[in-house]
C-alpha cells in the first residue's frame, strides 16, 4: 500500500526555520511531481511549492526566496526548508506526491504537520 508521511512540523518563533520532511513508501514504480500545501484555519489549500522528477521547481509568491523545496529520489523524499518564518505562515502543511504504482497513476496526500510561528 502506498502512502506518504510527513515529519517536521512545531512551533518557532518568527525569523526561525524548520525543515519538512515527507517520505513515500510502498511498492512504487516512480514518483513525478511532489509538493507542499498549506492550510490555514478559514482558508482553502493553496500551493506552497512543487518539484518535478527533473528538479524544476515552483514557488508561491509569498515564500519566494524563504522557502526551499528539495527531493532525494532514491529515498522518495521530498523536503521543505522554511526559513525567516512570519506568523502568516502559520498552517497544516500536506505533501503530495503523483505516484505511479502497482495501482497505476495516482495522487497521494499526507496527513499534515501543523506548523505555527508565534510573533
């Protein structure tokens, strides 16, 4: 059964950094895209970052230049460095990963890792 997992979440202070971790697992033939959604309390899930299999990467505006999205593919990880956190940050952030499987092409989210940033 596939899945992926997330690790890394907690409470910094603004101006501090954490480091997302999410792992798949399973019997997996290859991963394509993965990313990083957030959301915050009263609003949608939006797009915080993705990375393809090739490395291309794509920022939201709001942590262009903050934020760092990176995967090891021989571990199916993908990663988040998040740096000069602002309260506004604050958010359950959910991996996704578009896994090719025994099941065929599918799309995978986490559970979320809660992130707050007190100011």
């Amino acid at each position: 059964q596939v899945q992926v997992v997330e690790s890394g979440g907690g409470l910094v202070q603004a101006g501090g950094s954490l480091r997302l971790s999410c792992a798949a697992s399973g019997i997996i033939f290859s991963i394509n895209t993965m990313g990083w959604y957030r959301q915050a309390p009263g609003n949608q899930r939006e797009v915080v970052a993705t990375i393809t299999s090739g490395g291309t990467t794509n920022y939201t505006d709001s942590v262009q230049d903050r934020f760092t999205i990176s995967r090891d593919n021989a571990k199916k990880t993908v990663y988040l460095q998040m740096n000069s956190l602002k309260p506004e940050d604050t958010a359950v952030y959910y991996c996704n990963a578009d896994i090719i499987s025994v099941r065929g092409r599918n799309d995978y989210w986490g559970q979320g890792t809660q992130v707050t940033i007190s100011s």
